[in-house]
C-alpha cells in the first residue's frame, strides 16, 4: 500500500504532465500549477517531519551506546 507522499508525489506528477502537455489551456495550467505548489510545500513537510524524527532517532541510539560504554 502507498503512503501519504507517494500517492502526493504521484499526483504532482500527474500535475506536472497535463501542464507540459500541449492540450492543456492556460487557465488549467495555472489551476494545476497551483495545486502543485500546495502538493510540493506538503511533500516537504512530510519528509522535514520524517527528518526530525530520524534524527531524533539517531540521537537515543547514540545515547545508548554512550550508555553501553558507560556501563562496561
């Protein structure tokens, strides 16, 4: 099963498709272009999200080996 930013990132490309395509008018191009720029700014957030808790992560897994350390 997909998750949230794949079925996003599929849908702006979808986006950027029709936009490229020579059949699309340019008041659909701007309306698709915008619903990019929405799709693009909450794919970002997602993966600064995913970032954070990476690091987060990496921070209690350095801390516990610290410990490890410690306890030898």
């Amino acid at each position: 099963m997909k998750n949230n930013l794949e079925l996003k990132l599929e849908e702006l490309n979808e986006y950027v498709a029709i936009i490229n395509s020579n059949d699309t008018s340019l008041e659909k191009s701007i309306e698709l272009y915008e619903k990019s720029v929405v799709l693009a700014k909450e794919c970002y957030d997602i993966l600064l999200s995913a970032n954070g808790k990476i690091q987060e992560l990496s921070k209690q897994l350095e801390n516990t080996i610290t410990d490890l350390k410690d306890f030898e």
